[in-house]
C-alpha cells in the first residue's frame, strides 16, 4: 500500500466527477459515493499506517541488531532506534512534461509527516461526511456541497502526498478554490458571497509569497522536488540569504493560509459556510496547510531563520502574536462559531510559534490533536444550532442546554478541557510539549507568550461553555438532543481528544508519536525535550485557575449582575472591549483603505485617499495614541501600520498628480517613453556594473 | 567570424524597427516595423544557436516566426476595425487612452 | 573565412539600407517591398549561420504569408500610393530618432563589451544541427508542449481575426 498512494487524491476525484453528473439522480443524492469514497480512503490511510509504523518499527530493531553486532554501546543502538534514521521515505514519481531540458514530475512521497497528515484528513473528512447527511439535510444544493466536499478531499490528499513544490502549489490553490465554494455555499445572501470573497482575495496575497518563496527554492536547489530543496537547504554550502528570502516568502503563504497575523481576518469571517465545512476546512485541515507547508521544508526555515541558534526569529514572532491576537478576541465575541474561530487563529499560532522555537514534532503533534478537539467543538457547536436554536449561532440565545443535549454536552466539554490543556487530555500533552522545547532553547519569552495564551484559552473557553450550556435557556425554541448522524461523529471525536495525547506522553515514557513521525528524511537536529514536571504542573494549574475564576465571574454575573456593568462603569474596560471588538480595526483598514484604492481608478482614489484617509488615519492615530498605554498591540497597529499606509496615500497622490501630463493617449508617445526608459536603464545597469 | 557582426546587425535592425513604431503615422507601416524588430531577435536567436551549437536557438525562432504570423493576422484586423470607425489608417487619431 | 565575411558585409549593408527604406519611404508599397528585402537578407544570414531548416522556413511565411498579408492591409485600407513627404510620418519623428539611436549605442556598448573576441566557428556538425531532421526531433519531443501552446495561440489567432473585421 505504501507504494499506492496516488490512490489518495485519485478516488475522491473521481467521486467527485460522479457525484457532479451522476450526484442528483442516486437514491441518497450522491452522499453515499461521497460517504464510500472518504471511508474507502480512511482504511486506505489505516492500512498505510499500520505498514509505515511497522517499517520504522522493523527498522529501528534491523538497526539495533546490526549495531549490537558491529559491537557498538547501547546508547548508538538506542539512538538508532529513536531516530529511526534508516527508514527511507517511498518515493514515486514519472515525468509529467518536458520543455527542452527543464522536467516537470509528478509523484507521491510517503514519509511520517504524511502518513500522519493522511489519518487526520481522512478521518476528520469521513466524519464530517456522516454529520452532514443529518445537518445539511433538505438543503438547495445537497449534491453539489457532497460534490464540493469530495474535491476538496481530492485537493487536500494531493497537497499532502506530493513530492515537489510544484504539485503541493497545485493542492494548495485547489484547497483554497474549495474553500471559496462552500464558504459560500449560500451564496444568496450577500454576507457569505462577501466573506467566500474575503477568504479567497486574503489566502491569495499570501499565495504570492508562497509562489515566489516556491521559485527562490527552485533557483537554490535547482528542482521542485522536496527531498532535494531540503537536502540543499541542509548543505554547508547552502547560501544563506537565498534561504532567507526563500523563509520569508514562504512565511507568507502560511500567514495566508493558516490565518496568521496580519492576514487572519479572513478565517472568522469564512465561519459563513455550513458548520461542517468549518470543522473540516477551517479548523482542522485546510488551514494547517500552512503549518504543514512549514513542516515539509522546514531545513529551509530552519537554516533560513537559524533557528536553534537565535533568540528571535519571524516564525515565533508571528506565531506568538497570533497566539495573543486571538485569545484575546475571542472573549468579545456573541456567536459561538466565532469564538472557536479566533480559537482556532490562535492554536494555529502555537504551531507556527512551535516550528519557529524549533519545536518540529511538537508543532505537528498539537496540529494532530488539535484537528481532533477543534472539529468536535465545531461539530458541537454545530449540533446545537442545529437542534436547539434554528440555525443561530449567537449564544445570547443558548443557555441552559448542559440537561436537554446531553451527549452533545459531555463531547463539547471534553474537546473544551482538551482544548484548555488540562491534564490528561489531548491538548495538555501537546501544548505542554510546545512549552517544554521553547523552554530548553532560548526561547523563555515564547514560553511566556504560551502560558499566558493557554490561561487566556482557558477562560474564553470558560466562558463559552458557561453562556452556552449553563444558567437558563435564552432562545424561543424547543431545544432536543440530535440525531445519531450528528452525535456519533461527537462522541468519536470527544473520545479521540480524549485518547490522542497518549501518543505521545513523556511522563509513562511513550514518545510513540514521535518516533513514527521524524523518519521523513531531511531534518535539521531536533531538540528532544525532557518532560518539565514544573511547567507542566504551572500550566495545568494556571489554566485551571482561569477555568475556575472565569466560571466564578460569570456565575456570580448571573446570580446577583455585579459586574454587568464593568464595560459601561469603565472607561479603561470599555475602550478595551470596543477595540476589541472591532478587530483592532485591521478590517477596516483593508477594506476601507487597500479594497477601496483598487476599486477606483488611481487618481480618484488617490483624491479620495486625500481627502479621507489622511484626515481619518490622523483621526485615527490621535484615538489610537490615547489607547497606547494600555494596549501595547494599540501602539503597533496605529503607528506602524497606519502612518506607513498615510505617507504610501500621500506619495501616490503626488505622484499621480504628475503622471497624468505624460498621459497624452498617444500610443506611440507612450511607446517613446518607454523605449527611452528601456535605454537610461541599460545605460544606468551598464555604468554601475563596469564603471 | 566575430559574433558580434551578427549581433550589432540585429541590434541595428531592432532599433530601425523601434525608430519606424515610434515615428510612423501610418499603421500598417508601424507593423511592418514591428516585423522588423522581430526579425532582429529571429537573428540573434539564429546567430546563438549556431554559435553554442545549441538546436533551441533555431527552435524558438521558429516559434517567434509562427507568433508573428499571428500578431500580423490580429494586428491587419485591428487596423481595419479602426479604419472602419476612423475612416483612416492613421495612429496619431486614435487617442482615447487619454486619462 | 574571408568569402563569408565578404558574404555578411554585403547582406548586411543590404538590409540596413533596406530597413531604412521600410521606416523612411513616402510610399506604402515601397516600404513593403523594402521589408521583402531586409527578410530575404535575414534569411540569407541563416544559411550563412548554417541554419538551413530556418531559413527555409523564413522564406515561405515570412515572405510567402507575411508579406503577403501586409499587402492585403495596404489595399483594404486604401494607403495612398504617392505621398508628399513627411505625411506619413507623425510630428515626434526628431525625438524617435535621437531615442532609437540612444538605444542603439546603449545596445552596441553592451555587445562589444559582452562578446568582443567570441568567435562563431563553422563547422561540419553545425549542417547536422541546422537540419529538418534535427530540429523536427527537437520540436516534437523536447518542445512539444510549447508546439501545441503555438497552435492553440494560431487558432485563437484565427478566430480572433475573423470575430474582429468581420462587419455585422
């Protein structure tokens, strides 16, 4: 099977072209062959597991025995057996075109990394396959949404199995055309057209990163295929600042994709889309492409960024922005679906954070199990949507639901508890493996940023579950428990946040996980943490101390209204809450200011940039300022951010008030300036390369 | 032989044809001058082929002489479109790209 | 050597003349012909060049079809036959001269400094390499993804010559 893996993205393709023609006239409306085809490719992946784990296994005692033989110490057996280092990814791959002497393949790559990126996709996709036959039951555009979530399994396998660059780009972009299509699936309504819009118009500037990020490695290494970009990325002779372009450019796709500082005002806004499609796309694969993306030519980022031997480097410090940018939105949120969102911007940012303190198989381990507990939230939260406050997702309206929605109750608490990284689930194990590697690096500041992110994930988290299934019931509906359809894919999910960690818990010596996870061939020295009894007992106890305060406030809220008048009695907090709530205006910024310039033409919106946005951006810098002492953030955004858009506005002003006197709309003026330009710059290339 | 006769020739055929795209008010003239400028890469390409002993050279100028086909087959129905509006073949009246 | 160099001086001062021909002649169909002569003069370098397969293929588009063509355009759009001097030029032609004679010396100054002292050598091997069957394997195995990029660009070509002068 390990040899097979075109098969990946091969049959959920042709279940889509099925379904697409044959979809509407099937008794279950093209689910089944939907429904087939993602089982199919979950015991495909299983069966593929099990061989990958038995390779490396095999191997690792072929190495035992050889070195034992050879009369080496143990410790060499024991190294042999914990890096697996002998177990070779399988590699395929034929020639997809030729132009004159450059070759383009095509081919699959199997290796730790994808194996594991194999079963959450397919296992995650078949789930939430059931769950949708129950919740986008009599919907307009039944088959076509199966359709579109068959292609975006397709899309998703092939980005994972390719083995060059080239490929992934193609999965990459076909992910995020998936995206667009079911984020606005109900595309009717002006709202989701607008956020599919956003979703796609955001994860493509990041793209353009990714894409020359993608040719810079071609240039270094000279071919797309991956094994060979990080074997040069490896190479003492690789250079340096190359790498560095390279890590940069790439960041930016990841930023795009998987919701990072400053390009992650696309991912609240995707939650438009049926819930389903949240927890498959926006929580749990598609946005960890990126964080894969970063995984699978990490020595680019890791010789690039010389993580391991700085103390600062882009990808920790996006990561730990992120980390605290979402937390910290995701308390002034109403909808429920957006909490989990801005929860989900900020995990993504424990593993970018993870990958960029060095932290590979740490990063990768919380992406599995965050995948787990994040798509049952979702589903969760779906589930009561959909069976208790008719397809609202506002928790004003919830409450009350912890004795009508039992199961739904139970699964949500426990993927909250993973989520909040108590002891002993999933997301304990993960995030404190995180912790503990920042911690035996240099990296002390980005342990705090993830121990102030894990209390404040605690108490969001809180809070969520309190509005929602606790105190009374709000809405006007007659809430019940779901159907089975729904519950099943909770419970399996609920027991798999439950169980996932224990792949990987240092304390009882299991490092499983990692060891099936590194034999992927090309990877700079990892750093192996050993389990900090003190940071793991710190961050349970920190994170249990916010669950306890923030159920207390709420709770006492409830009882006696204390303190529902803290955003209006306070100023401080008030200010707070409305920055807060407007998304430290970075929507405002790109809507009103980059969206804007593009749509008009240059010297109206160069006008308009005068007349408004100078004037607003002074406006805005005056009320930012006065913020500044209370939010660090405030200061970043107004000043940075802004006063470099206030002089770009100006500068574009002046210079299209010039410009329009060369505009005669004679042709061939234009083509004599151009060639006279052509001429000064060969003159001014040629007098600074030879005089 | 230097490489360069054949190289300054093209240059010198590149910047005739530059000079007749700039300078000329008739358009069907501003297209033979763009064939010239054409022929002059076809010359390089030719005169790097034999030079490397490198087949592509005279690949592409295979190429660049079937695009120039093309552009001149595009390029007579759009002289036509505008002397049909115009009711002239001249350049210098089509100026509605002012800004 | 010496009888190809003699060869390229009086191609060469051939097609300069001529190009100057095509871009300062008062008359369409002279320019025209000038141009039939500079592309019979390029197709001439190719064989010096030992480019025998392109320079064939010169020949019958470039001349055949081109040419052709141009001459089609002169009579559809009724390009006068004698003009006065000047009337086909527009009123930038001081300015385009001093440019393209800029960019010639700028492109001059980069070849001499580039190339000066590379020499083109003939030699037996380079028939071979200029030969129909050298470049046809080339073309249909090497390049045949761009091949068929041409032919869709010919076809669309095509269909976009039609949709645009056709008269509805």
């Amino acid at each position: 099977m390990l040899d097979s893996a075109w098969l990946f993205p091969v049959i959920p393709a042709v279940s889509f072209l099925v379904i697409l023609f044959f979809g509407k006239k099937l008794p279950f409306k093209g689910a089944e062959v939907g429904i087939a085809s993602v089982g199919a490719m979950f015991l495909l992946a299983c069966v593929v597991a099990a061989q990958w784990i038995d390779k490396v296994e095999s191997a690792g005692h072929g190495s035992e025995k050889g070195l034992a033989a050879l009369g080496h110490s143990v410790v060499a057996a024991a190294e042999g057996a914990k890096g697996g280092g002998e177990v070779e990814p399988i590699v395929h791959g034929f020639t997809w075109w030729q132009n004159g002497a450059a070759k383009f393949v095509v081919g699959t790559r199997v290796d730790g990394l994808v194996v594991m990126m194999l079963l959450v996709v397919t296992t995650i996709s078949l789930l939430v396959h059931i769950y949708s036959t129950a919740y986008m039951h009599d919907d307009r555009r039944y088959t076509y949404y199966y359709a579109a979530l068959s292609l975006f399994t397709a899309s998703m396998l092939l980005l994972v199995v390719s083995a060059n660059l080239l490929q992934l780009l193609v999965g990459w972009e076909l992910v995020g055309l998936c995206s667009f299509m079911l984020i606005g699936h109900w595309w009717e309504e002006k709202e989701n057209s607008n956020a599919a819009l956003k979703a796609f118009l955001t994860t493509r500037t990041g793209d353009v990163g990714l894409m020359i990020g993608i040719i810079v490695c071609f240039f270094a290494a000279n071919s797309f295929d991956i094994a060979k970009v990080n074997a040069y990325a490896l190479s003492p002779g690789a250079d340096h600042g190359l790498l560095l372009v390279a890590a940069v450019a790439l960041m930016f796709g990841i930023m795009g994709k998987s919701g990072q500082f400053f390009l992650h005002t696309w991912l609240p806004d995707a939650m438009a889309g049926p819930t389903p499609v949240s927890a498959l796309i926006h929580a749990a694969t598609m946005v960890v492409a990126g964080v894969y993306l970063g995984a699978r030519v990490y020595p680019v980022f890791f010789n690039g960024f010389s993580i391991g031997t700085s103390t600062f480097n882009m990808m920790a410090i996006v990561g730990a922005v992120t980390i605290l940018i979402g937390a910290a939105l995701a308390f002034v949120q109403h909808d429920i679906k957006k909490v989990l969102a801005y929860s989900t911007i900020s995990q993504l940012g424990y593993m970018v954070m993870a990958l960029g303190v060095g932290a590979w198989s740490a990063a990768l381990f919380h992406l599995f199990t965050h995948a787990f507990f994040k798509a049952c939230l979702f589903l969760g939260a779906g589930s009561i949507s959909h069976s208790a406050t008719h397809h609202s997702f506002d928790m004003r309206e919830m409450g009350g639901l912890r004795k009508k929605m039992p199961v739904t109750f139970w699964t949500f608490m426990i993927a909250t508890l993973a989520l909040a990284g108590i002891f002993p689930f999933a997301g304990f194990w993960s995030k404190d493996e995180i912790l503990a590697t920042a911690g035996q690096g240099r990296y002390d500041v980005f342990v705090v940023v993830g121990l102030v992110g894990a209390v404040m994930t605690a108490a969001y988290m809180t809070r969520c579950v309190y509005l929602t299934f606790f105190g009374k019931y709000r809405g006007h509906h007659h809430p019940h428990e779901s159907s089975p359809a729904i519950t099943v894919p909770l419970v399996v999910l609920a027991v798999l946040s439950l169980l996932a960690g224990l792949l990987q818990a240092a304390p009882i010596n299991v490092t499983k996980f990692e060891h099936w996870l590194e034999p992927v061939g090309g990877l700079p020295e990892l750093v192996h943490p050993k389990f900090d009894y003190a940071l793991a007992t710190i961050s349970v106890a920190l994170a249990s101390l916010a669950v306890g305060a923030a159920f207390f406030f709420l709770f006492k809220r409830e009882e006696s209204g204390a303190f529902k008048g803290l955003t209006q009695r306070s100023k401080v907090a008030h200010a707070g809450y409305t920055f807060l709530e407007k998304k430290y205006y970075l929507d405002d910024l790109y809507e009103g200011v980059i969206v804007a310039g593009i749509k008009g033409p240059i010297a109206r919106a160069s006008y308009w940039m005068n007349q408004n946005v100078i004037d607003g951006v002074v406006n805005a810098v005056g009320r930012g300022t006065t913020r500044a002492g209370r939010f660090t953030y405030g200061v970043l955004d107004q000043e940075l951010v802004d006063g470099a858009v206030n002089d770009l506005g100006r500068e574009t002003g002046s210079a299209g008030g010039g410009m329009t006197k060369l505009q005669s709309g004679q042709l061939q003026r234009y083509a004599l300036l151009l060639l006279a330009s052509v001429g000064l710059i060969g003159l001014a290339v040629y007098l600074v390369n030879v005089v | 032989m230097p490489i360069n006769y054949f190289l300054i020739l093209s240059a010198f055929l590149f910047c005739t044809g530059a000079y007749g795209v700039m300078a000329r008010r008739n358009s069907v003239l501003v297209l033979m001058s763009i064939e010239l400028m054409l022929n002059a890469v076809n010359l390089n390409l030719v005169a790097f082929s034999t030079h490397l002993e490198n087949v592509s050279g005279q690949v592409f100028a295979l190429f660049v002489i079937t695009i120039a086909a093309a552009e001149v087959g595009i390029g007579l129905a759009i002289v036509l479109l505008i002397y049909r509006n115009l009711r002239s073949p001249d350049l210098d009246q089509v100026e509605q790209l002012k800004g | 050597m010496w009888a190809q160099e003699v060869a390229f001086w009086i191609i060469a001062v051939a097609m300069a003349g001529a190009a100057i021909g095509v871009v300062r002649s008062n008359n369409v169909v002279h320019a025209a012909l000038f141009l039939v002569v500079v592309l019979a003069g390029s197709a001439a370098q190719y064989i010096l060049l030992l480019a025998e397969f392109v320079a064939w293929v010169q020949v019958l588009i470039y001349i055949g079809a081109i040419v052709v063509l141009f001459l089609f355009g002169v009579m559809l759009t009724r390009a006068p036959m004698r003009e006065e001097a000047g009337k086909l030029d527009n009123n930038q032609r001081l300015a385009s001269g001093v440019v393209a004679l800029f960019l010639f010396g700028v492109l001059t100054m980069f070849l001499v400094d580039a190339f000066h002292g590379d020499e083109v050598k003939f030699k037996d091997s380079l028939v071979q390499l200029g030969s129909t069957n050298n470049i046809g394997n080339s073309i249909f195995h090497d390049y045949v993804i761009p091949f068929e990029v041409v032919s869709m660009l010919l076809l669309a070509a095509l269909v976009g010559a039609v949709a645009l002068a056709r008269r509805d």
